[in-house]
C-alpha cells in the first residue's frame, strides 16, 4: 500500500464495513483480457462473498473460465473543499479490495440459505415470500473466496 498510514488494520472495522456497504463491484477478466467492472448486491458470511446472478452473462462466462476475481466496497464520507492550492482538496472515506476466486454454489440447501440472507439484508423488514424451485434452479449463486483483503480509509 502506498499510503501505510492509511491502511485499515481492524479486522472488525473491515467486516463491518462489509456487512453494511449496500453495493459491491466485482472485477473479472473477459475473454478479450479486459477487466469488466459490475455492481451488485451481496452478502459477506464466513469469511467469503457471496452474491446471486442470472446464469448467463459476461461475468459468469468469466467465472467459468476461471478468471481470477477482485471485489470492492466503499463508505464515501465527505468531499473536503481545497483551501489555497487544488491539490489541497481531500475525499474522506473508508474502502475494502478484496482479491480471490470466484465459484458456483451447487448444494440447493445453501443456494436457499444465501438467498434468504441476501433478503435479509436488502428487505430487512421481510414481507416476501420463499425462493420457488424453478427459480432457483435458474439462479446462479457464487462464492468468492478471499485471498487477499485490503483496507484503506482517510477520516481526516
């Protein structure tokens, strides 16, 4: 890290941050060698990232391929007016990089399990009715496995 002062240490500021950041950008690499940036909602659970996708696309083509993964979330705060020079402008913030691999969960149980904390998560209030099996049958859920995790914050 370029910045060390700024490195998050605090495993626990880290996974809060994860369990509260309402969007997520995963990176793979596409078939041509570029890195294809998407946001998406997911869930942070036993040391691993876990989101639902349809089973067609670009990132899942990726996924099967094997590409290598990255994952990021961030907290913007405040942007900070310059004083003087332009270069004195500041952003305050909090952000998490996360580098891994990505899989397909294939036990239905857990698939059912994933989905109802993303629920939980997203419609905390509840009111919504079960995952039907065709539907599930026709949803992806993937899990990236962390190999790396990074966190960086400038509070001022």
């Amino acid at each position: 890290m370029r910045r060390p002062e700024r490195e998050i240490k605090d495993h626990e500021t880290i996974k809060a941050l994860l369990d509260q950041a309402p969007v997520g950008r995963i990176a793979t690499i596409n078939r041509k060698g570029y890195p294809v940036i998407k946001p998406l909602n997911y869930i942070y659970r036993d040391g691993k990232i876990y989101f639902h996708s349809s089973k067609k696309g670009e990132k899942i083509n990726d996924i099967r391929r094997g590409s290598p993964v990255s994952f990021e979330v961030d907290q913007p705060i405040s942007y900070v007016p310059a004083q003087g020079p332009a270069c004195k402008a500041s952003y305050y913030y909090r952000s998490i990089l996360i580098k891994g691999r990505a899989g397909f969960v294939r036990s239905g149980k857990k698939k059912m399990e994933i989905l109802g904390k993303l629920m939980e998560k997203y419609q905390p209030e509840g009111g919504y009715a079960g995952v039907a099996e065709e539907i599930l049958q026709k949803t992806a859920v993937i899990e990236i496995s962390i190999d790396e995790i990074t966190g960086k914050e400038n509070l001022g």
